[in-house]
C-alpha cells in the first residue's frame, strides 16, 4: 500500500510537510502545491523552496505543475528535473477553483478533450521523465468522464490520482464511486484513488469496494486529523499529545521563517480552519482562534483547547 499527501495551496507547504514527516506515519510521496508554468517564468524564491531537496530532505516530493500551455509545462518540468533533480512531475487537472477553471486550467482543462490531447501527447513525446495526473472526472457532466478516460488510455501516464468528482461539485456531496469504477475496470496504467477520506473506516469502506487499489492520496482529512495516516498503517489511535506537540513544532517553525506576526496568524488560522473540528466542543475556541490579532492571544486560546477539549473518537 502506498500513501500521498495531497497539494493543498496555502496548507501542505515544505514547512507543514516535514513537520508532518517528523510526527506521523511518513507519506511514499508529497505532492507540492501547483507551481503556475509561464513563458520564461523563473521559479519564485518561495518555489524553490517547495522544490528543493535542502527543504525537503528524506522525503519524496513530486512538484506539481498548473498549466495548459504544453510547452510552458515541458520547460518547468526540464528545469525542476535538471536544477533540483526530480525524475517526476505531477500534471494538475483537479482544481476546482473558479479563478483557475476560468483561464482553463486544473479541472477547466477537462472541457477541451481535443486541446488536452494534443497537450498530453507534447508532454509525452517530448520529456522524458516520469509524468503523473491528477484529476476530476469532468466539469459539468459525469458523462465526460468516458472521452477523459479514451484520452488517458493512449498514453504512458506514471500514475492517475482520481477525484472522483466533477469540477462543479468542489467538494460537495460524495465521490461518485462509479467513475472511479469505470477506471478501474478499463486503463491499465497504476491508479490512485483520492477524495472522501476522513476516517479509517472511510479508508476500509474504498478498499473493500476496491481491493486492487493499493494507493491512496489523502487531503483535507489528513489536515484535520494528522494521525489519520498513522491510524491505518500502524494501528495507533491518534492522540492529544502528539497533535500538540505537532501544532508546536510547526508554529515556532514559522515563527522563525515568516516575518511579522500576521503572516503566522494566516498560515496557522488556516490550519486550524481544517483541525478544530477534531476536537470536543470546539466552536467557540474556533471563533477566538480566528479573531486573534497577536500571537500571545492566539497561543493562550490554543492551549485553553488542548488543556479543556479532547480529540473526538
């Protein structure tokens, strides 16, 4: 069995993913939050920090590229493969997100099979390199799913990760099983499902519908619960300690990186946007965490609900 983190902008960054490798059940490979390709684009300072090994060192990181311009895609790919030395790319066809979907990239590239399939075939002909895909099943229509599917099937793809959702519906509602089915039963190219797991008993419902899928991609129930991970691997419930000293090493690690303390609040407000839930009772630390304007505030609401609240079982 094999298991990713998903990319998830703003959250699973290099400092949330080696915290999160130093804490919990270590992940077969990270995936970055999308790197936008360019004409002649240079990676960002924050980019290259995403990418480089000094930064994530002893982990398998796979950069993410958002982009429907084939030959902006094989120009970032060469250079994360010939200045930091990554053997794959991860190509996003996921993101829902109607600022992305409106220039028709992420999942919007889904509504032009004709262009993705003069893209994938660049992409294909002209790295070589290991290229992964994560994607949606459609935008609008479920029914997109079978021209989306008689594309992939053409080519050497190193690994589909599946959503099983359509771009409308972001994240509402439940993964529509059957598409992720249909590819199952039909390519023959390694999968990997994603979407909808929050519990170990999310993660067993998938493998007993699906028993041959041995990869999983775990997203905003890994945010909320870090020791998820390590619940199904090593049969460890999660537990209060650890998810505090986890919270603890990632604060003072951008307390020292990120200058002033509103750029801490941001990123750790975020995090908490996923993770208060786990906890007992936790609304109205919620609404103080977010309402924090100082760190002192922040750390006093935060360890007044590790001290009051337990982690829900």
């Amino acid at each position: 069995m094999k298991d990713y983190m998903a990319p998830m902008e703003g959250v699973t960054n290099f400092v949330y993913r080696r915290t999160y490798h130093r804490f919990y059940h270590p992940m077969d490979k990270y995936f970055t939050p999308f790197i936008s390709a360019k004409p002649k684009k240079n990676l960002s300072f924050q980019e290259i920090c995403e990418v480089s090994p000094e930064r994530n060192e002893g982990m398998y990181v796979v950069p993410q590229i958002l982009t429907c311009n084939a030959d902006d895609f094989i120009r970032t790919a060469q250079l994360l493969k010939d200045d930091y030395g990554h053997q794959e790319v991860n190509l996003n066809l996921g993101c829902p997100s109607g600022t992305v979907t409106a220039k028709g990239k992420g999942a919007g590239f889904l509504a032009e099979p004709q262009k993705l399939d003069q893209f994938l075939d660049q992409i294909f002909s002209k790295l070589d390199m290991k290229i992964s895909i994560k994607t949606r099943i459609g935008t609008h229509y479920e029914e997109d799913w079978e021209y989306l599917l008689a594309i992939y099937e053409k080519y050497p793809i190193h690994e589909l990760i599946i959503h099983p959702r359509i771009q409308t519906d972001m994240y509402r509602g439940v993964p529509r099983l059957g598409a992720y089915e249909k590819a199952v039963n039909r390519l023959k190219m390694p999968l990997c499902y994603n979407g909808n797991l929050f519990s170990a008993a999310d993660y067993k419902r998938i493998t007993e519908r699906f028993p041959d899928t041995c990869c999983f991609m775990y997203g905003r129930g890994l945010i909320t619960n870090p020791g998820l991970v390590t619940e199904i691997r090593e049969g460890i419930r999660p537990d209060k300690k650890t998810v505090r000293e986890f919270h603890d090493c990632l604060f003072e690690e951008y307390r020292e990186l990120l200058s002033g303390e509103r750029n801490v609040l941001f990123r750790m407000k975020e995090l908490w946007s996923y993770m208060a839930v786990n906890f007992t009772n936790y609304e109205k630390y919620a609404k103080k965490i977010k309402k924090s304007q100082h760190l002192s505030e922040y750390s006093s609401v935060v360890s007044s609900l590790f001290a009051e609240q337990d982690l829900i079982d």
